[in-house]
C-alpha cells in the first residue's frame, strides 16, 4: 500500500462542511466518491482537519492509501478532478511515509478571514467576504488582536455546543491586512483552533473596529475564560483554511506553501 496526500481546495458554499454526515452533501463525501470511481474500489481519506458548513478551503490535506500506484500525480489529479464537482479541486499530491497523518502530523493551521469594508457590495467578492457597511477602525483591530500570540485558553472563544477537546491553542501568528477598495484579512495560525474559535476572534473584532467595544475588551475576553465576554460569531462564508503546515522534514506541497505562506 501507499499512503498519499492531496491538496485540496474547494468552496464551502453548497458543502455542509467537510466532514460526512449522513443525509446532507459533504466534502468528505464527493471526495471519496470520486476516488471510489478512479480507484474501482472503496476509498477513505482523513482530513487535516474540520471545516464546517459554508467555509472555504484553499489547503486542505488529505491522505489516504491505494494500491500499486506509480506516481504519476499528473494524470492521476486530471482523471480526478474530471470526476469531482465543480467546487471541489485536487490540485497537488505527495507520496508520504507509512506513519503520515493529515491531522496528526501537521504542526500549524493557517486561517484567513476576509472583510468587505465598504458601503455597496461587491457581486465579485460576496461569495467569500463578509460584507461590513460601516467605517471600520482597523488599528484598534489590529492592537487588539495583539494579545492572541502565545498559548492561552480560547474558551471564550469556542460555541457552546462545541465538543470536549482542549481549549489551550498556541498562536503563532496574528496579522491585520488592509488592502485595496476597503478589502481586509485576518489572518491567524495555531497548532489547534476550538470550534467558531476564528469566527468569533473575527466577530469580536468587528465590534472593536465599529466601536461597539474597547479594543481592551478582547484581551478581557480571552482571560476571563467565559463565551459571554466575547462578541458576536462572524458569518462562515468569509473565512478560509488557508494551509496547513507539517514538519519541514516531509518537504510537502513546498511549492504551494510558498505561495500561501502569511504576507509580510
């Protein structure tokens, strides 16, 4: 057997998240569907992590084993992508060792989320930015989300029906980018996120920017440990996994990683 990653990307807006679930579309779902039928046998792939319903991806990683495979990811990702649906893409693949596991192995996650910061919408931009009318104060965000770096207790940024997993996430990177026509990203990366933990940080910031709140109040939030501290959950169309990060000993979707790597 021989265990291969993918990179996937794809759009969440017609996906109720990535994981399957029994009765609705899932990304899980096509994807082992379309591998079924390149495969002509049953497939199961595991993912870097969850994405939930209405949220993008750019660097998914999967991985999966398959029999007698010689390698040739070029035919391999064409026969594949011919199969999948529209929103759904392999656009890269890796032979990785034995002991490789999409979720296990990866060191760090990579979120952005994108803001629309003006008055009219954008028909180009509405399908993966959250559309904000009022003037926002984006120094105030950005010294506010100054206090995310490190390794804290994100409870009060996780919903209340998520599961039991540790809220302790280290923050490695934490970046406001404003860039033309009033376009923002946030972008964040951590060795673990709880569930809504970015869309929450996202809404909580977006009431800073307005003024609602103190740019105070986030640090505030974070070490008092409780939901009702922190601001509203931004919507799930502007947030995307942008990449995921694993140790530079496996040299995996170098090419890739440079392109999607945080901007300076």
């Amino acid at each position: 057997m021989t265990r291969v990653a993918l990179l996937i990307e794809y759009s969440g807006r017609l996906f109720h998240g990535s994981q399957f679930q029994v009765g609705v579309r899932t990304v899980q779902e096509e994807l082992e569907k379309g591998l079924t039928v390149l495969c002509r046998r049953p497939m199961k792939v595991i993912f870097s992590g969850r994405t939930d319903s209405g949220v993008h991806a750019k660097g998914q990683v999967a991985h999966f084993d398959i029999d007698d495979f010689d390698g040739d990811f070029y035919r391999f990702l064409w026969a594949l992508n011919g199969i999948l649906p529209d929103d759904l893409s392999a656009y890269e693949g890796a032979i990785v060792p034995h002991d490789f596991h999409a979720r296990y192995s990866a060191t760090e996650r990579i979120y952005v989320y994108r803001i629309l910061n003006r008055q009219q919408r954008s028909p180009i931009l509405a399908a993966n930015h959250y559309l904000v009318r009022l003037p926002l104060d984006v120094e105030a965000m950005r010294s506010a989300a100054s206090c995310l770096l490190g390794t804290h207790d994100f409870t009060s940024f996780r919903s209340a029906n998520a599961d039991e997993t540790s809220p302790l996430c280290s923050v490695q990177r934490v970046q406001m980018l404003k860039l033309d026509e009033g376009q923002l990203e946030f972008w964040i990366g951590a060795n673990h996120f709880v569930y809504n933990m970015v869309r929450i940080i996202v809404g909580t910031l977006v009431e800073i920017g307005l003024g609602k709140r103190a740019p105070e109040s986030l640090h505030e939030a974070l070490s008092g440990r409780d939901r009702n501290l922190s601001g509203t959950t931004a919507p799930a169309h502007g947030l995307t996994m942008q990449m995921v990060k694993y140790p530079e000993s496996l040299r995996l979707f170098e090419k890739s990683a440079e392109k999607c790597n945080l901007p300076i």
